[in-house]
C-alpha cells in the first residue's frame, strides 16, 4: 500500500464517522461530508480524483453492508416470504 492508499483510506474513514443512518440503514456519503474533510484536512490530490476515489470506496462499503444485511425470505409452495 503506498501512501495515496494510506491518506485516501484514512480520509474515508474520518469522513464515515459522520455518516447519517436511518432505520433502514447508513446513508450514502454526501459532497458536503467530503468537503468538510477537504477544507479540513487539505490533500495532494485534486479535488475531483479524491471525491472520485471516497465515493468510489463508500459505494463499495454500502454494497458489502447491504448485501451482508438483506432480509431473509422463507419460500413456501413455490412462494417468498418475508420472515
């Protein structure tokens, strides 16, 4: 892992913290949580590769969350069921 990887992973991880969740789950990260670290915590990166590269890692930690938490379905008689 070189240092990009480093700085882009930590900057994901301060930006998570202030993920909003509802009771259907967490929330997509939004421009606004990216550019609050930005002015924050200025990169060496332009702006446009780092939003890329934040959402890039959100979306796959939104898919793994949803994918790990869908609901179970009972079949029954050829049909689905929630349980």
């Amino acid at each position: 892992m070189d240092n990009i990887d480093v700085l882009l992973l930590e900057a994901f991880h301060i930006c998570e913290r202030g993920r909003r969740v509802t009771d259907t789950g967490p929330l997509p990260l939004s421009i606004r949580d990216v550019t609050d670290y930005l002015e924050a915590f200025p990169t060496c990166l332009d702006n446009l590769t780092f939003y890329r590269a934040i959402f890039a890692l959100d979306n796959m930690c939104l898919e793994n969350h949803y994918d790990n938490n869908k609901p179970k379905v009972k079949k029954t008689s050829g049909q689905s069921t929630p349980l």
